[in-house]
C-alpha cells in the first residue's frame, strides 16, 4: 500500500510541475518564446518532455 501512494503522490507532484511549466511558457512574451523557437501549440509538448522526459 505505501508503494501506491508513493506513486500517486509522485504523479500529483509531476502533474503539478507540468501545469506551473506550461503557465510559466504561456505567460512569455511572444518576442521571447520567437527567440527560443518555441511556438504557442509546442508548450504543452515541450512542457511533457520537461516533466516526464
């Protein structure tokens, strides 16, 4: 039983880096996010591979 709520605490704590990645991508400038090649559709791709790998 400790295993699983283990791995729902670790799911919550990833979910949660998730969304603040994808609010913090958002919230650039769109000079900014140009300058890193980074488009408005890519966030929520860019933002998984961050978190989750």
């Amino acid at each position: 039983m400790t295993s699983l709520f283990g791995t729902l605490c670790d799911r919550a704590e990833k979910r949660a880096r998730y969304s603040k990645t994808v609010s913090a991508l958002q919230s650039t400038t769109l000079n900014t996010r140009l300058d890193l090649d980074i488009y408005q559709g890519d966030i929520p791709q860019i933002a998984r591979r961050a978190v989750y790998g």
